[in-house]
C-alpha cells in the first residue's frame, strides 16, 4: 500500500535544512513537477503530482503524476510506452516543488503530441517556432 501522508515540517528550519521530506501541497492538494533527462539534462516535461503520485513516484521508480484534465492519476508511459525511470528526485528549498531525473523508456519521448520534449518551441517576436 502506498503512504500517502507526508509529514509537515514543525518549523521554517526543519523545512529547509531537515532531513524529512514534507512536501507543500497547494489548495489543491497538488505540487509542482519538472522532468528533465537523466543523462543529457535537457528539459523533458512540467507537471502536476497530488500526495500519492509522488508517493508512488518514490515507491516504485517510475514517474507517476496527476492529471488535472482527467482528475485522476497518471502513470507516465502506461498507455504510450514513455515510461519515466527515475535517476533522481529532489524537491527545492521550501519543499513546493519536485524535480526528477528520468530516464525516458519506449522511443524515448516526454510529450504526448510525439515531441521528444514539451518545451519544443520557441517565443520569437511574439509567434511559437518549433525547434528541436
């Protein structure tokens, strides 16, 4: 079974210098998410994890998130073979935000329109151009 209830951090100091992992959740029960390549660094994906998804995240190795369209949870790669491995998870100072290292399965890509990044335009004078 998978635990799901993450401690809250008794003081700013215990916060930011502990050893417990006590995530922030927001109003929503959600935390940031950010996926970059293990290997190369490059910026894979943002999402959104709830309690069990990071839970599940640090449980099984794989990344796992929460879908907001589909208010559920989301295995990364169940239906598309893009299985996440984890390499690495860190969470920043305040504990409001998670950053992991992954290691993409199947063809190797993060975004669910085929891109190997979500991140694959770029803002040029106002208009999206897409760049690998």
């Amino acid at each position: 079974m998978t635990q799901t209830n993450f401690p809250v951090a008794p003081s700013k100091e215990a916060l930011e210098h502990g050893a417990a992992l006590a995530p922030r959740f927001d109003a929503n029960g959600l935390i940031a998410a950010i996926a970059t390549h293990a290997d190369t660094g490059e910026v894979l994906m943002f999402a959104w994890m709830n309690a069990e998804a990071l839970a599940k995240t640090l449980e099984t190795g794989e990344a796992h998130y929460f879908s907001r369209s589909r208010n559920e949870l989301w295995h990364k790669g169940a239906t598309s073979g893009q299985v996440q491995q984890v390499a690495e998870a860190r969470i920043d100072c305040d504990q409001d935000a998670v950053w992991l290292k992954v290691r993409p399965q199947g063809d190797g890509g993060a975004c669910h329109t085929g891109a190997r990044s979500c991140f694959y335009r770029v803002i040029e004078d106002g208009r999206l151009v897409e760049r690998p």
